[in-house]
C-alpha cells in the first residue's frame, strides 16, 4: 500500500471525474489520502470528500498561507472551531509564501506560529507549504522548536544543506511529489543523499504532475511514477520505497 500525504482530491478540477480518479488510485496501490486544508471556503468539500471514503480520505485542517488576507483571524477562529467539531489528522497547510506577495509576511508569520502551537497542543502533525520563503519558515521552525513538534515539509525542493537543516529539527519529514521526477530540477540529487527513513510521497494533486504528465493535471495514481523514480534513485525495490515511505508515513499521521 501506498500512501499519498498530500492531495486536494476535492478541488473543483476533479469534479467531473472524480470517482474515476478514487479509483484509478485505488487501482494504483494507493491505500490512504491525506487531504490538507486551505481555508473556510473548502473545508465541506473536503470533509463530504473523507465522508464518501472514510477508508481512504484523511481531512486536515488549516490556513493556507496564501489565504492570509484581511480578515485572517476569522479563518483562523474557524480552523479552532472545526477542529473542536471534527476529527482532523494534521494542521495544516500552513507556512509561509513570498511568491504571490511578499506584503502579508508578518501576518503569514503570526498565522503559522498559531498554527504551530494548535498542532502542538493537539499532538497532530504541522503540514509545511515554503514558497520563496525558506529562511523565514526555518527562522520560525527552530524559534518555536519543540519535542511536542513534528510534521511534514510538504513538496520539498531544497538543497542539501536546507534538507539536513530541516532534518535536525527532528521530528519532520520531506514531502517528495513530481519535481524529483523533472530532469532539470536537481532533486534527484539531493534525495540520493537522504536517508530514506526521512522521506514521505505525495502528489499536491491536481499540481505538480511528474513525467510523464508534466504540465497535466495531477492525481494520486501518479504517485506510483513517484516511487519509481526514488526506486531507481535508491537502487531498491519499488517494494521497499512502497514499505518504508508508507510506514513513515503512517506513523507520522499516527493510523
């Protein structure tokens, strides 16, 4: 069984042919979704979505950090009180974005540091979006640093030095998805040089679709594509990256 620990399976590009898409995962090995939060606006999608599979959709509950606009405390004051109201198995996706506008950095920050102490007080993985903004989640990450604190860095695409930096936080995972599959992008050589027992697989579909299906829509079927290329990478077994990526993952998410 695989697992993919980070797809927006109730996002509107799947809306035609969604129950193809379930299946077809199905079909691929895939055995349980993790579905991050963006903000109010998403979450019955999302949490209808886990009702309609309860064997196979994980919800998870957060603010974006593009969606920290005017206004964010009420996305945040419903982030708490969904989570009083619903089993969530992360926070998140959180973090910190400077690619679409540099403006709400200081906001982005106070919105990820509340986040940060909402899964630490309810024991849940931080699920970690970085855009153009790596000094300045790790900056927050080692203020904050906690044995209580631990999660994923979703859709990892750093360097060495960023990836062992992370890494010594201790208790976080690298989220590796379709970019390790690009052949100009490097990733593949700075994953070759990671213990696997730190890494986890996703999609972030309907984005970031690997080869073969760069630039079409992503779906978690195509994580497999995924494990293949870090089955050729490791020189292992498709077996292996299957059995190690899905306990990691599975005892990060605690199911």
């Amino acid at each position: 069984m695989f697992v993919d620990t980070h797809t927006h399976l109730y996002l509107q590009q799947f809306d035609t042919d969604r129950d193809h898409v379930m299946e077809a995962a199905q079909h691929a090995g895939i055995g349980k979704m993790f579905l991050p939060g963006i903000d109010s606006t998403y979450t019955n999608r999302m949490l209808a979505l886990c009702n309609e599979y309860p064997e196979l959709c994980y919800p998870m509950i957060g603010l974006h950090p593009t969606s920290v606009k005017n206004g964010w405390q009420k996305e945040m004051d419903h982030v708490h009180e969904t989570l009083n109201n619903h089993t969530f198995y992360g926070i998140g996706e959180t973090g910190i974005d400077l690619y679409w506008d540099k403006s709400t950095l200081e906001d982005q920050k106070m919105a990820f540091r509340e986040q940060i102490q909402l899964a630490m007080d309810n024991q849940l993985p931080l699920i970690i979006h970085a855009r153009d903004s790596f000094n300045e989640i790790l900056e927050v990450l080692e203020q904050e640093n906690s044995d209580k604190l631990f999660g994923i860095f979703h859709c990892f695409t750093g360097n060495y030095e960023q990836a062992n930096r992370i890494l010594e936080l201790k208790g976080f995972k690298l989220g590796i998805g379709g970019v390790v599959t690009f052949k100009n992008a490097g990733l593949d050589k700075v994953v070759s040089r990671l213990d696997l027992a730190n890494i986890v697989l996703e999609t972030d579909s309907p984005y970031l679709a690997p080869a073969p299906f760069r630039g079409k829509r992503n779906e978690t079927a195509y994580l497999v594509k995924v494990a293949e290329k870090l089955s050729d990478i490791y020189g292992l077994p498709i077996e292996d990256i299957e059995n190690v990526t899905t306990r990691n993952a599975l005892n990060l998410f605690k199911v």
